[in-house]
C-alpha cells in the first residue's frame, strides 16, 4: 500500500547523498505498470537501467501450509449492501496506489473529516485466496504498535473488501529511496529500529511477516514510519512451507524448502538496510533463477565504490543479518540493541 510523495523539503539535507530522478512518489496506472518486471528487482540503476516499482510475488502452494495458523473467518469486518454504500461512511478521493490484487485510495470520514488510506481488494482477482484477506485483518486487529499501520476499519460487499488504514502522508521507503539513491547511517540506522521493534512485537506473537521491504514502509516523517501490507503474514506453530514473498528479499530458507520459521523477517530486514546504505540489493539478477542461485549463495560483496562511505559496523551489521545459517543470523532483538544501532540512536 502506498500513500503520497514525499516532499523534499520535509528530508533534512544530510539524509540523502543523491538528487531525485522523480517528483512524484505516485504515478498513473499505466506509467506504474510499465515499471513492473518479472523476476529479481534490485534497485541498482546501473544494473536495471531504470528503477522498477516491486517485483513479481512468488507463487504459493496451497498444499504446503503446514504449522500456519490462518483466520478463515474475521467478525469484525462490517457488511455493505453495495459497493457505493462505502460512501456513506468515507468520502473516496484520489488514487495513491495500486498492487496485484488492489487499490488505495486517499479518503476521509463523513463523520470527522479525518484522512484514511482504504484499499480496495477485488475479489475476483483474489478468487481461492480470500482468506488471505480476512487473515490479514484478523492479524491487524491483534497488533497495537507505534510501528505499524493501523487497520481502522473493515467492509466487505460482494464484491470488495475494504480495508481503511490511518493516512502516512508522507510515502513510502521505496519512492523515498528512489529519490534519492541512498539513505545516510543516521536515517538507515533510525530505520531499522523502527522496523526491527515491529517486527520484535510481531514474533513475541509468533507472526512471521514475510514480506519485509521498502514499498511496505510508510512514512510519517523522514524518521518515523510503519510497517503495513500483512498480505503473507500468519501465526507460526512449527516449521512452515509455503513458498511466497517478493524475490529480491526472500531468505534462503524458505527457497529450500526444507523449512522456515521467524529469521526469514530477519534475513529481509537485512537486504533493506543493504539497499538503504546503497540504493540496491546484494543479490541482483534479472533472471530469476540466478537470483535464486545468488540467494542461496548469500555471498555479500562490499567491493563497490558506494560502500567506500560506508563504516565498518553497518557492514558488520548486514553480515550478521544476511547470512545462510539461521542459527547465526541475529534474531530481532539481538538487531535492536546492536552497537552500530544504539550509538546512533543515543
């Protein structure tokens, strides 16, 4: 789910160390299309000429959910008679987002004038996956965290869910990204935390996320944001199967399907704070196979004349995030009170 641009003018001088290639974090439907790919997305412009929006998601296999907990039924979602009865409760403006399955509209409530962002699911292109859709709000109504984007509200008619989500006014991390090429270690640092305390919440729940990126970031300022988009998102009771997540930031456990658990949230958590440092991801490839192939390799190159500014703990730091072996991969916390982290943040 994305929200509006993010103007400059709000992102102090030192966070950002390139000039934007773009004003406007929102695009047409038909300019946004053109930006998709299939397979790996990196945001390495040198590698990709241009800067894709997301990448292609991968195929789930229903018959491997194994030890997750799913809502199939969610009470809290409220019935419409028709599409046009949303209306009666917000006023629909214009258009800040698109997915796979959905819309985002920019709304406000009839009764306080408030701004909400409502995505509107389609059930037709959702077809066998609806409960996907009343997981994710059964799993919102759960979670109370400064880091993560409140579900307001929910309605379904025959045709649509309606998801009403509190307004981050000011974008996503990916056009934020996009923009300006690369965060600073101040702002990348002040980041992580944010998200890596989310997600520390998250798991103290035993929900795994996994789909960790920036386009999942929203921004209230240029230092607070929040986690949204719990499309994937599921209670762990033992090791899980299902294949699924965007390419780019997929761990190597869940590629070798010999199980996976929590440290898969982790392991993304990693990739984005290599592609915050940087302005793309460690393992790039527009075949998809070779990305695989990169993945479960997790070689981490800091070769690159980027990575020159960039110090030695923020590298430490991403080596014991984006490693193979769960067993030596940080766990979430362990993040948050990392040395590099907490020296920034005090």
């Amino acid at each position: 789910m994305a929200a509006t641009a993010v103007p400059r003018t709000m992102i102090p001088v030192d966070i950002v160390h390139a000039k934007s290639r773009r004003n406007s974090s929102i695009a047409p439907a038909s300019r946004r299309a053109s930006h998709r790919r299939v397979g790996g997305c990196s945001l390495d412009r040198n590698n990709n000429n241009d800067l894709r929006r997301k990448s292609k998601m991968l195929c789930a296999d229903d018959s491997l959910h194994a030890n997750e907990k799913i809502y199939t039924h969610c009470d809290s979602i409220r019935k419409l008679t028709s599409r046009s009865s949303f209306h009666k409760f917000y006023e629909v403006g214009k258009l800040i987002g698109q997915g796979n399955f959905s819309d985002v509209f920019l709304v406000s409530s009839q009764e306080s004038s408030r701004k909400y962002a409502v995505k509107e699911i389609d059930k037709n292109r959702m077809f066998g996956k609806l409960y996907f859709v009343e997981n994710e709000i059964s799993i919102l109504k759960r979670c109370d965290h400064r880091h993560i984007c409140k579900l307001v509200d929910a309605f379904e008619c025959t045709n649509s869910y309606f998801l009403v989500f509190e307004f981050a006014s000011k974008g996503d991390l990916f056009e934020m990204i996009k923009k300006f090429g690369r965060l600073n270690e101040q702002a990348s640092a002040k980041i992580v935390y944010q998200i890596a305390s989310a997600i520390s919440y998250l798991h103290s729940k035993n929900v795994v996320h996994r789909d960790i990126k920036p386009e999942n970031i929203l921004l209230n300022n240029e230092y607070s944001v929040k986690l949204t988009d719990f499309g994937l998102a599921c209670v762990v009771t033992g090791p899980l199967y299902r294949i699924c997540g965007t390419p780019t930031y997929v761990a190597p456990e869940i590629l070798s399907k010999e199980g996976y658990g929590l440290e898969v949230d982790v392991w993304s958590l990693g990739i984005l704070l290599h592609i915050m440092l940087v302005g793309f991801a460690p393992f790039r490839s527009a075949d998809r196979s070779q990305l695989f192939r990169l993945i479960m390799k997790a070689h981490v190159s800091f070769d690159l004349p980027n990575w020159h500014r960039v110090s030695s703990k923020a590298k430490q730091l991403i080596l014991r995030l984006v490693t193979p072996d769960v067993e030596n991969r940080l766990t979430v916390d362990e993040v948050i009170s990392d040395p590099w982290i907490q020296t920034i943040l005090n």
